[in-house]
C-alpha cells in the first residue's frame, strides 16, 4: 500500500450516478471527506432511510482487488455493532449485495473500485474538541474492547488479515526501513533510524510473549467520533468508530500503542495522554510484562511509520498534502520529546501510581 495505487477520482456527478444506480437512491447533496488512499464522500438522499445521510466509501485500486478481505473487513463493522460498539455498517444495493465492484473511467483508463454506502454516525471527530482524562479512559477502553470483540469473530475469509507485507501494521515495522529515505535528510530521520534500531533489539525478542488478536489498525483522533454528553458535566461520549481498512491480525499492545500515539497530536500535554488511555486499556485487557515494556517503543514506531509514510504518499498525491501532512505539523516534535525524554521517563507518567515502570523481560 505504501507504494503508488490508483486512488480514485471520482466527480460529484459520476457519485451521484452510482448511487442512483446501485442503491435507487435520488441525490441532493455530495460532499468530499478527507482520505489517504481511497474516496469518501458524504451523500445526502432524502427518500432514503436512516434520515438520508450515508457515506460512500470508494476503495483504491489496489485494495479492490481483495474482495474477500473487504469483506471481511464489512461484516466486522457489523458484527461490532451486534456487540454494542458504534460501528458503520454497509447499506445493501438494490440486489441486495454490500459491496460492488464498479469499472469506473478517473479520467486516466477504466480501473475496478470496490464500492460501498455506509451508514452516517452522528457527531464530530475527536480531533476537535477539548478531551478529558475520562474521555482518554473511555478511548483506551473503546479501543480494548473492539480487538476483544473482533477475535470472537468467525468468517471464512478469516486468513485473508494476516497481512504480512502491509507496511501500516506494527507487525512489519522493518519493512519501513526502505522508505525512510523519503524523509529527504529532515532531522528527525535520525530519530526514526534509531527507533527501528531500537525495534529489532528490544521488540522483537518480546513478541512471542504479546498476545494475540485482531486489531482495528487505525484507531485515531480523525476516527473516532463524539457527541456531547449531558450527564457527563460538559464531557463527550464515543459514537462512532470508522475507518477499518486496516485490520490485520496482530497484538493487543499494537492497538493500544496505536490508540496512545494518535490521541497525543492533538493534546497540550502529549506524554500525559498514555496514563488514562492505558487505564482504560487496562480495564478490559490488562497488559503482560512484555507488553508493558515494550509500550513506549511501539508508540514510538508508530510515529515513525506516519511520518515517513505521510511523507512517501505525498511525493504521489502533492493534492493531498493537508491530509496526509495531519501527523507531521505535531508528529515530528512530539516524536522528538518521547526520544528525548527515553523510555524510564515516559513509563513513570504513564504506569505512575503504584504500577511502577515497565520491567524488561
């Protein structure tokens, strides 16, 4: 993925055929949402049900070429909803089908996308709004019991998340090395060498100790959505997770270091945002010895991976620089701090009262 794919141009007009066509649904409104590698619009059709908003998902070229994973990844968002977690679900086409493959000319060739209308969840991104110690608790606990959920799911495509070249996951951290050099000399390039360094010394041996599971992959402050919540005090509570394009089997820890290192871009006091995060983690999956000390370097990694991704997919998507740059205009200096301070120092804010800093194993 991290090379170049195809990522679809769709015009209004040509969204609007599409859903007409597919879905029988007349048109009043569409609007571009921000993507990294796909298209998403937000379409509004009154004669439809749900009060008429959805969002339509058109998968790059690339990703549509995996229809059993995509379909693995649609019926997840449902089974999550089954289960009490506010997840998208897929509105059926007029055949009854929740996806189609639809050959679409871009203006450069006709090439195959996987489309999908998803369900539209009320709220606004987290990103947005000022967000508690209890708000971060309710995301670490949101995040934990999604990858619980997730590995109680069955489907016979199960085989198709064990991803083993997709560069996004914290399993395949080494596979970055070869596009570090898209950082074009910035200083922090040093830094990233060092954490994948770091990765392959103190991570790896701990892996055979992580357990298992199926994670969401992208839990971030641009896909979790929040409504105000009037019994809270003024506080907000979760109504929507999005996005799952990048599940792929892995460890409960990646989601958690995923979880801690998005919801810090935004935040005043960044080191802070891993103690009540991983408290909430820890009510519904406390971690091992071996999670616990290899936290602070997966959170680490994972900064790394956005800003040297962030910066490989924009040399091809110079369009896109807003969205795929979301990391780097904090990312860098918050990378900077959390090397800077090490890994003692970070543990004692985020495993303070009486845990203890992380033991290495």
């Amino acid at each position: 993925m991290a090379g170049r794919v195809s990522k679809p141009h769709l015009s209004e007009d040509q969204v609007s055929q599409v859903v007409q066509r597919l879905y029988g649904l007349e048109v009043s409104t569409v609007r571009p949402l921000p993507s990294y590698y796909d298209q998403n619009f937000y379409v509004d059709a009154p004669n439809g049900s749900g009060g008429g908003e959805y969002l339509l998902k058109v998968l790059n070229s690339a990703n549509s070429q995996n229809i059993n994973l995509v379909d693995v990844q649609t019926k997840a968002m449902l089974f999550l909803l089954q289960h009490g977690i506010p997840a998208q679900t897929a509105v059926p086409t007029t055949a009854g089908d929740l996806m189609a493959l639809e050959e679409i000319d871009c203006g450069y060739g006709r090439q195959k996308y996987v489309v999908r209308l998803l369900t539209f969840l009320p709220g606004t991104t987290i990103s947005k709004v000022p967000v508690s110690p209890q708000m971060l608790y309710e995301v670490g606990k949101m995040a934990a019991r999604i990858d619980t959920v997730l590995l109680k799911m069955d489907h016979p495509h199960l085989s198709t998340l064990q991803r083993d070249t997709f560069i996004w996951s914290l399993s395949n951290v080494p596979l970055l090395e070869d596009y570090v050099c898209a950082m074009d000399g910035d200083p922090i390039q040093e830094v990233v060498k060092a954490v994948l360094k770091e990765f392959n010394t103190c991570v790896l041996p701990n892996r055979p100790a992580f357990r298992k599971c199926i994670n969401h992959g992208d839990i971030n402050d641009l896909n979790i959505l929040v409504v105000p919540d009037k019994d809270s005090g003024g506080d907000h509570r979760i109504s929507g997770i999005l996005d799952f394009a990048d599940m792929s089997n892995g460890y409960y820890v990646h989601e958690l270091a995923i979880c801690i290192m998005y919801m810090m871009i935004e935040h005043p006091d960044p080191v802070a945002v891993g103690r009540p995060i991983r408290d909430g983690w820890e009510s519904v999956v406390p971690l091992n010895g071996a999670e616990r000390s290899c936290l602070y370097l997966l959170v680490l990694c994972r900064f790394c991976q956005s800003l040297v991704l962030g910066r490989h997919a924009l040399k091809h998507q110079p369009e896109n620089k807003e969205y795929l740059m979301t990391t780097a205009r904090r990312g860098k200096k918050i990378l900077r701090q959390l090397w800077d301070l090490g890994k003692t120092e970070v543990e004692r804010v985020w495993f303070q009262n009486g845990q203890g800093t992380a033991e290495s194993v």
